[in-house]
C-alpha cells in the first residue's frame, strides 16, 4: 500500500485528522490504541504529550517526540476502510 501521511491535525482528546499524499482524508480516534498500555505508549495518555504529534517526514507516518510511531498502511486502513494490503507471496 505504501500509505504516506502528509499532514495532522489534532482535534482533542485522542482524536486525530489524518491527510495522506493521495489525498484521503479522514478522523482517527486513537484512544483504543494509546489508552491502557504499557511502555512507550504510557507517555500518550497524556492529552499535553498527545497533542505534540507530528508528521515524520522521513517515515511518512505521525510520531511523538518520544520517537514513538505508528504504521502509515494501518493508519490508512482504518481512516479508508480497506483492508491493509498484503504484498503478494511468489
């Protein structure tokens, strides 16, 4: 799928809108995600923290300054509705 993010926006609580270079664009609620885990994530339940998110323009993808990251395809599979796409198996 190749999915790259090119702009957020952040519209409150765990609420992101998401604009991909082909031009889908679309609100992610990320709370069932970031809420109620460990590691990494615990940084992100922070609503001060959470809103800090940003494009990654190396990776294509949102990033906090705690280097987390997510998968640009997964993120465009859940804003697009379509599957993720799984390259082909010669």
């Amino acid at each position: 799928m190749s999915a790259r993010i090119v702009d957020v926006r952040w519209l409150g609580g765990f609420r992101l809108e998401l604009t991909f270079a082909d031009g889908l664009r679309g609100e992610l609620d990320l709370a069932e995600v970031i809420k109620g885990k460990d590691g990494v994530f615990v940084p992100l339940q922070d609503a001060q923290f959470f809103k800090q998110v940003f494009v990654n323009q190396e990776l294509g993808t949102i990033a906090w300054p705690n280097e987390v990251d997510l998968d640009p395809d997964v993120l465009y599979s859940r804003v697009s509705g379509r599957p993720v796409a799984l390259p082909d198996s010669a």
